[in-house]
C-alpha cells in the first residue's frame, strides 16, 4: 500500500511537468462545447424586410401596409416605403426579402369593385421569409374580397354620399354595418364550428438541447484524458523505468495501483473542469455534482485500464499510439460526443449507449437531468468497477508477460 | 554471495547462454567479458530476474533467483546498460523513489539517498531534472538507482558505454567504494583495460559459453610471455602457411598460427621484435604483401583473441 502511495504521488509530481497535455485535453472538448451550446442555445429569430412602393397612396393601401407591421408578423417583416426603381435594385441584390407595387387607383378600384393587380417580386436567395410575405398577401387580398362581399351595398352607398354627408345618414349607414356584423359574429367569434381539443398527457419538460450535449462533451475530456495517461505506460517502458521495477521485490501490484489512483484524479480534475463549467452553464444542482465526479473519475479509470491494455498488446510506442488514436474518434462518434445520443435515430442511439463512453455518458445524462442526486443504478456502478478491475488485470498480465522486460 | 551453476538460456534453437558456472565473493569485483553478442546481457538478466533460464541455477546472498526470486531481489541491485530513469523526476525524487521500492522509509532513506547523492556527485543537482542532465550525469544517477538501497550484490551490465573519460574514471570510483563496502559486484564489459583495472578475478564468455575464467594474474600466466604479431595485407593461403610451417620446423623461433586468411596472419611467439625479418622474408617469399603490422604485449585482449582465434567485436 506504502508503495502504490508512493507510486502515486509520483505520478502526479510528473503529470505537473505536462502542462500543455493537460489543456489539450480539457480545451478541444471546452472549445467544441462552446461552439454547439453557441449554436443550440441562440435566441435570433429571422428577420426580413418587406419594401413597398405605395403608389396609390390611400387608405386602403395604408392599411395593406399596415397589415404586414402588425402583431407577431412585425417581428417577422419590418415594411419600408420605397421608389420603384430603388426597390428593383435593393431585391435584386438581395437587401430584402420581396418587394409590393401597390398601384395607382387601388382604393377606387377596390370600392368599385374592380380588378386590380397588386405586384410582388421576391427574393430568391430566401425561402421562409418571401413565403411568408407571399401567404400574407393572399390572405389580404381574400380578406378585401371577402369585406366587399359582406358590406358591398354599404360600400357603394358611402360613395354616393359626396364629401359632407348628413349625421343622420351616417348613423344610419353605422348601425346597418353593425347590424350585419353582429348577425355574421356568432359565425365568426367563435366560429360556428365546434372543435374539441383532446390534449396530450402530460409529459415531462424535455431537457434543452445543449444541456443533452454536455455528457458527451464531459465524455470528451474523459477519453482524451484516459488515453493520455494510458499512453505512460509506453513512455515508462521507453525510460527503462518498467524494466527497473521488475528488479524490484514484489511491487508490481501496487504500482499498478498507484498508477489507477494518479489516472483517476487526472481523470477526474479534467473531466470535473469540465463538469463544473457545464454546471454553472446550465444551473445544474451541485447537490448531483459529488455523483456526477465519482462517475466519471472511476469510469475514466475503467477506459484507461482498457486503452493501456489495448496499447500494451502492441510492439511498438508509435503503432500503439496511432491504433488508439484510430480508435478514440469513432468512440467519441459513436458515444455522442458530436451528437447527444437523445437526438439520434432509435437504433443509433442503442448503438452509441452500447459503446463504453456512451454507456458513460447515457447514465451521466440521466444524473444530471434527474429530479435528484445519486439516479445511477447500482448495477451500472460495478459494470464499471468491474471494467476497471479487469482492465488493470491485463495490463498487470501484460507486464509480467514481457512488456516491463523489452 | 554469487553463484551461478550450468546456467543456460535458449531462444528455440538457439543457445544464447550455455551451461555457464561462476561464483563471485562479498568485496570483490567479478568481470564478465565478452564482446557483443556473447551472452552477457542474458546472463544479467536470469541472475535479476527479468528472464527465467532455461535450465541452471543462480543464487544471490544465498537465495535461489527462481525459487525465492522476492527474497533474492531484495538483495540485489542492478545498473542496466540502457538508462532507467524518471527524466522529468527530480533526481532526488528518483533515488527516493527507487528506495522506497526496495523497502527503505524515513531517515533510514533520506539519509541513504544523501549518501548516494555524494557518491555520485549529484549533489548540487538533486532537484534538477534528469532531462537537463549530461549523459555522463544521467549515467551516474542511473548507477545511484541501482545501489541506493545498499545491495549485497550488484550487477553492472557495460556501465560504461557511452561515457566520456571523466565519467568513466568516476564510475570506477563509484565501483571500488562499493566493492570497499562490502558488495559483491559482477561487471561486465568488452573493454579489456577496465577489467584489468577493476576485477578481482574473471570470467571470458564468448558465443554463450565460458571459455576462461580466474584471477587477472591467473589469466595472463596462461598466456605466458607470449607477444601476438597481427600481419595484415594479402597472403596466398597455402603458400603462407608452408612458408610459415617451414618456420616453425626449423625450430629456432616458438612460434604459432593463431589464425590465418587471405587478408590477415595472426602469430603469437616470444620476443617477437626479434623475430620480425625472418617472419617478413617468409611472408614475402610465399608471394604475401604486408601493409600493416600490429605488435601487442601480453595482456587479456591477447588472451581473448588466443582462445577465440578472433578480435573482441564492439
């Protein structure tokens, strides 16, 4: 025990010398996580500009106008008065999403209930905001057809009353209007259609997008670190230092000892940077923050007792590197570290969680989003401690096989 | 202290070490020569542990290596040819470090280690790195690792390839105060002259098999007072050696052929300087042409080339 504490602080005393290691493994995955939380988690909504060229000037074309600057659609489209020509020339290089001629004489002709065409150019580089430009302009010109069908004789009289029409005569045409409205209203408000709206049982809040990204960026931080620390094993053969200990009495187990408990708080101070970072982010309780650790320290452990072994079952340090290398990135493909498993087809995921740092991050995604702390199942914690055990297993067998000697 | 009985290593077919017996005492220096390649390396590493022989028997401070091989290795260090260092450990760190393997606490090891430090003349160093260290620096710290928990038998396998004039004189040093101490060292080199200078008595090993061993003193009788004359050039086989052969029949030189090809004659005979222009008209007269001539003393680099028939290869 005395030996694997002293093996131990050993390692820690040299893992100080290698810095730069140390904020390769916590930054790629910081930086990658930045960057999709950045695009998850923005609030910009899309914004277009509608140019009009109001040549007619009236009421009526004020209130076509107005129609696209109202309510929510305002936050959509802002409406800028324009010239012709100007408005060409802002559409065409793609300044705007459409452009509306409203021409000259479109009150009178919508009074007298003649044809009118309105023109609409768009924007073809955009997709959502013309469409949208374009369906609201339909609605309006239905609304107009609709307003002339319902008040087409009330219409037609306000034009023959001239410019000073008697009180009397106004108040008369006022509750006519009314009249027809509140006759047409029980259609309209509500409508006359009953519909019955059946809802969904209640289900709980999915978690956002970005919070289901962080396992898998923590998981990152875990594989580039346990395939770090596995690669010493390599650079201890190098230094001659395994062959040395071998001459040693009896002392094999508890250096590999010492070696798992420097790779478990390597492990853990870089996934745990992580984990803190992505804590504060997303306002996860600290109260889950002691289970999340320890998971990841002791499966951090796990994954590098099997990069070790995986690198040790090879003749030389650059093969060994290069294969475990080869193998890292479609790990982190698959175990969702590029993309949280929850977003991936059924049967990818089942793949991802099979992988062992999906498995990792699956049941660190439920920590961290479950109602309290402590949610990873027994079962889960010793398929990892065994994982572990076996792992440093075969590196123990490794060296006395050889490896230490060469 | 040391015993190695019919020790033999075997990779398949080949035999890297074969049947080699010797035994090395408490305060003396026991030298392993041989050139590269004859079975030195191997047999440091059955005594230490990090291979198993194939049949044999070795024993540090009476411990089997095999079969009480925890009690044998803690009786024994080993200073391996390549270094075996924590390059970016402090090198105080390292010898600590390597003590506590072995076993060593408290003062017991801080006391040892700044006794190590001195001997190896790392003093003012202890708390740099190795990585900033020379190669004759490292070379010593490397030895300091591999007696800083005061072993009864140290194994030194060529300590001093690679080092310059200066480190070298101070390993020697480093070798003769631990041999002062008490610890039974086996060192082995293929430089002769460090042998020489440092053995108590030894073993010449060659192609796995000991072909000499004693005191240095014992060794050199064998040879006698006999010179080796080394005639390199071109030489008709046949006709030299008739030309040589009538030499010898005449009877008036002791004179032998150790080897002989198209390219070399080796000789060996007494007060050869004397002899030098009989054996040169010979040579010529049988159509060989010298182009260079090489006269040596008796010494063990002599002896190893009169048993072998060949040059210690490096």
């Amino acid at each position: 025990m005395n030996f694997a504490l002293t093996s131990f602080k050993k390692d820690l005393v040299r893992w100080r010398q290698d810095v730069m290691s140390t904020l390769i493994w916590i930054s790629i995955p910081l930086m990658i996580g930045g960057l999709i939380t950045l695009m998850m988690g923005s609030d910009v909504k899309p914004h277009g500009v509608l140019l009009m060229v109001d040549q007619d000037e009236s009421f009526f074309s004020e209130l076509v106008a107005g129609a696209y600057s109202a309510g929510e659609l305002g936050e959509l489209i802002s409406v800028e008065k324009t010239t012709l020509k100007e408005g060409i020339e802002r559409v065409n290089d793609g300044e705007a999403s459409g452009l509306l001629v409203i021409p000259e004489g479109f009150g009178d002709a919508f009074l007298e209930s003649e044809p009118v065409t309105l023109t609409l150019k768009t924007n073809p580089a955009q997709t959502i905001l013309p469409g949208i430009i374009t369906n609201v302009t339909e609605i309006l010109l239905d609304a107009g057809f609709y307003a002339h069908q319902l008040f087409g004789d009330e219409i037609d009289a306000i034009q023959k009353l001239g410019d000073n029409p008697a009180d009397a005569v106004v108040a008369a045409m006022a509750v006519t209007i009314q009249n027809k409205v509140e006759s047409v209203a029980p259609h309209l408000f509500p409508p006359i259609l009953e519909i019955e709206i059946v809802e969904p049982p209640p289900t709980e809040p999915s978690p956002p997008l970005a919070l289901l990204f962080l396992p898998g960026i923590i998981l990152m931080a875990v594989m580039f670190s346990s395939n770090g620390v596995a690669s010493d094993w390599w650079r201890e053969r190098e230094q001659g230092t395994l062959r040395r200990l071998v001459y040693a009495p009896g002392q094999l187990g508890a250096f590999i000892a010492g070696k798992a408990l420097a790779a478990a708080v390597i492990i853990g101070l870089v996934g745990g940077l992580t984990l803190v970072i992505g804590f504060l982010y997303h306002g996860i309780s600290w109260t889950k923050l002691p289970s999340s650790l320890l998971w990841i320290s002791i499966s951090g452990v796990a994954l590098f007792s099997w990069f070790a072994a995986l690198q040790m079952l090879f003749s030389n340090q650059k093969t060994a590197s290069v294969i475990s290398s080869m193998l890292l990135f479609p790990l982190l493909m698959a175990g969702g570290s590029f993309f949280p498993l929850a977003v991936l087809p059924g049967w990818i995921a089942a793949i991802g969680r099979a992988s062992p740092n999906g498995f990792v991050a699956h049941r660190l995604t439920s920590e961290i989003t479950a109602a309290g702390a402590w949610s990873i199942d027994l079962s889960d914690w010793l398929i990892v401690i065994a994982g572990a055990v076996i792992g440093l297993s075969i590196c123990a067998w490794r060296l006395r096989s050889g490896f230490a000697r060469a | 202290m040391l015993k190695v009985e019919e020790l033999s290593k075997n990779y398949g077919d080949f035999v890297a070490v074969d049947k080699i017996s010797f035994h090395a005492q408490k305060g003396t220096v026991f030298g392993l020569l041989g050139p590269n390649g004859a079975g030195k390396s191997t047999t440091i590493n059955c005594i230490s542990g990090l291979m198993q022989p194939t049949s044999g028997h070795a024993s540090v401070a009476g411990h089997d290596v095999v079969s009480d091989g925890k009690a044998a290795r803690r009786d024994l260090g080993v200073v391996p040819q390549e270094l075996a260092l924590y390059e970016d450990l402090p090198a105080i760190e390292n010898l600590r470090y390597w003590g506590k393997a072995y076993g060593l606490r408290g003062a017991a090891l801080e006391a040892r280690v700044s006794e190590v430090l001195e001997t190896i003349g790392l003093g003012d160093r202890a708390k740099d790195l190795p990585k900033e260290f020379s190669g004759g620096m490292k070379r010593r710290l490397n030895f300091g690792c591999g007696i800083v928990h005061k072993p009864k038998v140290i194994l030194l396998d060529e300590p001093s390839v690679g080092v310059d004039p200066q480190s070298r004189a101070r390993l020697f040093d480093m070798v003769e105060a631990e041999r002062d101490a008490g610890a039974c060292i086996l060192y082995t080199t293929h430089y002769m002259e460090e042998a020489e200078r440092l053995c108590n008595s030894l073993a010449i090993i060659d192609h796995g098999k000991l072909i000499a061993q004693g005191t240095v003193d014992e060794l050199r009788s064998k040879l006698g007072a006999r010179d080796v004359l080394q005639l390199s050039g071109s030489f008709p086989v046949d006709a030299t050696k008739h030309a040589i052969d009538d030499l010898i029949e005449r009877g008036d030189q002791d004179l032998e052929i150790i080897s002989q090809e198209e390219s070399s004659v080796t000789l060996t005979l007494s007060q050869a300087s004397q002899h030098l222009p009989a054996i040169f008209a010979a040579v010529s007269g049988a159509g060989g042409k010298v182009t260079e001539t090489s006269l040596r003393s008796p010494n063990l680099e002599t002896l190893f080339l009169l048993l072998t028939g060949t040059e210690l290869r490096e």
